[in-house]
C-alpha cells in the first residue's frame, strides 16, 4: 500500500463497497448520500474562503488578476470558472484566468504527466507575468499536483498572494500559500475519482469566490446581474431590459430606449433616469462611485 493511499481522497468508501453489485436506483441513492456531504464540508471551510474573497477582491480593485491553476478535473473546473466571469459580469477576461497543465488540449483530453512538472507551472506563472498585486489560486484536489505547486511557488517569488486549495487535511499534503482552504469530501464512491465530491466541492468554492469578488466590485446590485453583457445575444439583451425596467421602475419600452441610449449598460441606463443625467453625466457619476449602482444613485 503506497502512502498515497493513506489519503482522504484514495481511501475506499465503505459506503459504495458492494457498488457493482447493487441495482442502478439502490447505485444512485448510495452517489447521492455522498453528495450531500459536500456542501456540509465546504461550510467548515468557510473562514479561509472568506479570507480568499476578502483578499482577491482587494486586490483586483487595485489592478490585479486572479489566476486559478489546476490540472484535470481541477484545471478544466479553473478554466470554467474564470471563462464564466465575462458573460456573466462583463469583466474583462485578463481578470480571472484559468490555467491547465497540458494547455487548452488538457481541456478535452486528458494530457498525461502534464501534472508531474513543477516547472511547467513556474512557466505558466512566468508567461503570464505574474506581479505583486496579482493572486494565484492552486487547485489540487489530491493535495500533491507538482504543477500547481510549482506555479505557487513562481507566484510567491514574484511577490503575489497565493492560494491554495486541496480535498485532504494539510498534514497529509502541506503547503506554502498565504491562505490554504481544505474541504475535506472525503473517500468518493469510486476510490480516488477525485471527479466527484472533490470535483463539486471545488466547482462549489471557485462559485463562492468569483461570485461575491464580483458583488464586492459592484457588478451585482441586490442580487441582480447589472454588468451583464447585454449585447451578447438577444436573450441577454432582453434581460437588460428588464433589469433597467426593474430598478428604475419603468415599462419596457422606456427601459428598452433607456439601454439603447446608455450603450447597453445596466447602471448607465438607470442612473440616467434615476438621477435625470446624460449618458456622459451617469458615465462619470458611476465612475466617481468606484462602479457600484448603489452608490452612484445614493
């Protein structure tokens, strides 16, 4: 038995041991159960991801970057996320970036010993010219990926802030960053496929962390999407209407001709017909107010 076996995520679950031999709804009740566990663990982990959104959300209000680095399931999970960010809060998409070992082929391919080279993830550390007011987000469902913690340890020579965050407790796999989020999920009903519990809790966190960095740089007011991309598509642009119609209360027709004037931005709509201002006017209203709607109108 390797050490490796020792760990959360290798374990086997007693829960899922007779697995092939139950019926396909007595199967599904067992994944299920386990699922259900993940949301409980990453609660526990609440004081470091708090940290982590507290820190990232400083930091890109000063200009610098979140880079998510991972591999597998844990890479592709980065690259999802970060790509997620623009539609969705009309970011610009140097702000979150994901990080694959292997590369965009490690997206829909598995790349093996892409993982294995610390030194591929100080390149994609380097390449991206990683700087002080940057933070780097390794993600290591195992604990032990070379690739991530090769690209924390570039990050920190470089002076930024790191991040690290794994599915088993840190004796069994330490770290260096200055925050370390463990969620630990446990064994997973298939013994080592980390593409389960691990993949959801961490699917789980990277939502925590870019969603409320986002709230906190003022690109959600309440709980609406008021920097949405409204000239993605015709379902976004319609959304934009109702969001205008929404907040500044009024039909559709006038938000419609609202965004139309604003150039397709929410808060520039609705800070013009709020506060009676020019499209310039609300621009530079919304711009001394850091971004945040609230603010602008208050």
């Amino acid at each position: 038995m390797s050490a490796r076996d020792h760990f959360e995520t290798e374990r086997e679950n007693p829960a899922s041991a007779a697995l092939d031999t139950l019926s396909v709804g007595a199967a599904f009740d067992v994944l299920n159960a386990e699922d259900a566990r993940v949301a409980a663990a990453v609660a526990r982990a609440k004081g470091e991801i708090v940290k982590t959104i507290e820190l990232v959300a400083d930091r890109l209000s000063r200009g610098g970057r979140l880079i998510y680095v991972g591999a597998g399931t844990s890479g592709r999970l980065a690259v999802l996320d970060a790509t997620e960010c623009p539609p969705t809060f009309q970011s610009d998409p140097t702000l979150v970036q994901g990080v694959i070992a292997g590369g965009d082929k490690a997206l829909t391919t598995a790349v093996e010993g892409a993982e294995d080279s610390s030194e591929a993830g100080a390149e994609a550390v380097r390449a991206r010219k990683v700087k002080d007011l940057d933070v780097v987000l390794g993600i290591a469902a195992g604990g032990t990926t070379p690739f991530v913690h090769g690209a924390l340890a570039q990050a920190q020579e470089r002076g930024a802030a790191t991040v690290f965050f794994a599915c088993v407790p840190r004796d069994q796999a330490p770290d260096g960053a200055d925050i370390s989020i463990r969620v630990i999920t446990g064994p997973e009903v298939v013994a080592g496929s980390t593409r389960m519990k691990a993949g959801t809790a961490t699917k789980l966190v990277l939502n925590a962390i870019s969603t409320l960095v986002m709230v906190r740089l003022g690109k959600v007011h309440g709980n609406l999407m008021v920097d949405v991309n409204t000239r993605g598509n015709a379902k976004l642009w319609q959304r934009g209407i109702g969001l205008v119609a929404r907040i500044a209360q009024v039909d559709r027709a006038e938000a419609e001709a609202l965004l139309e004037a604003a150039g397709g931005a929410v808060k520039v709509a609705v800070v013009m017909r709020l506060k009676s201002l020019s499209r310039l006017e609300a621009e530079e209203n919304l711009r001394r107010a850091g971004g945040v709607l609230r603010r602008a109108l208050a």
